[in-house]
C-alpha cells in the first residue's frame, strides 16, 4: 500500500509530502496556517520528490519566512498589505479561469461572476445563479480555492446548506466539512 504522507524536517522548515491523485508533476507550495506542502503524483517516488525539495530550498525558505510573516499579522489582527494594480488583475483572471474549468469539468452553469474584495465572505451564489467570489481567495491552497469555488457552484442547484447540499460538495471535495474548518483558519486574511 502507498503512503499517503510523508514528514521532512530540512533547515528547520517542516515540510507535508502528499500524494495527490490530480497531480502531474512534483510541486511545492508555502501558504500561510498551511505550511510548506508538496504534492507528489503517484508516477513519482518521495525519494524523487525530496531531491526536488532539497532543489528548491532557497525559494522555500524565502517564502516560509513571508508566510511566517503573514500568519503572525493575521493572528494580531493585523492589516496585510492589499494587491498592487497588477496582482489584482492577475488575481482576478485566475479565479474566473478556475470558476469556469470547475463549472465546465462538472457541469455546472452560472451567469454571472464578479471578483471583489469583501470584508465578511469568501463567496457567494445569488438566486440567479451569479457568483461572487473574494479575490483574496488567490491567496489560498489550491484546494481551498477550489472548495469555495465548488460550493458557490453547488449553490447554482441547492440554494441552501440543507444535508443534501453538503452531499453534493462531498462529493466534489471529500470531506466539505473538513474544507470549511480549513477554512477558518485563514479568516485573518478576509480583512485585507
């Protein structure tokens, strides 16, 4: 059987190997109350994935530390520094892309998307089906961008958060429960 997990502790940085069935290569990602994580594809051995790591350790460091920045900010309640002009743009491309690939992979439809900066929610569906998403959503795990994204889409269906909607987000997601208490975690960041 696979190991689903690994643990690497390199320069005092603690860094989670995961098996990740979606993945077609080695990545790394550093994000704040998420730590260091690499996603290991199963065609890749973790042998394969800690050179990779060791590779890349001076960039891991780097952004360990700004991470390690952020999560402090956050915590204190803190205002974090907000998207240059670019950023925003870029930030905002990337979420409407993401909406529309998980909407097409699923087969979902939506009307209208709108990217803002809101203070209270990651996101929302309207009774016509348009969504809004937070654009610091850009800041987040992969994964957790997707299940925000994925919930407002099942929105589009279930207009409640009845046992059938968290059904039908486990189904896309696994554990949708499990993904909103993840979630929590990076609240610090709605206030930005």
């Amino acid at each position: 059987m696979v190991t689903e997990t690994k643990t690497l502790e390199i320069e005092g940085v603690s860094i989670l190997l995961k098996r990740s069935r979606r993945a077609k290569r080695i990545s790394v990602s550093v994000a704040p109350f998420y730590g260091v994580r690499v996603s290991v594809p199963y065609s890749s051995s973790y042998s394969q994935a800690e050179k990779f790591v060791l590779s890349k350790m001076r960039w891991i460091k780097k952004h360990f530390e700004k991470v390690k920045h952020l999560e402090s900010a956050a915590q204190s309640g803190e205002v974090l520094g907000s998207f240059s002009q670019i950023e925003k743009a870029a930030a905002k491309e990337k979420l409407v892309r993401r909406l529309a690939d998980l909407a097409k992979r699923y087969g979902f439809t939506y009307n209208r998307v709108t990217i803002r900066n809101q203070k209270t929610r990651w996101g929302s569906c309207s009774v016509k089906n348009n969504i809004s998403l937070n654009i610091n959503l850009a800041k987040l795990p992969e994964e957790l961008t997707d299940y925000v994204i994925l919930h407002e889409l099942v929105h589009t269906r279930v207009k409640n958060h009845s046992p059938l909607f968290w059904k039908e987000v486990d189904k896309l997601v696994g554990n949708g429960k499990l993904m909103r208490r993840r979630l929590k975690h990076y609240s610090g960041i709605l206030c930005i």
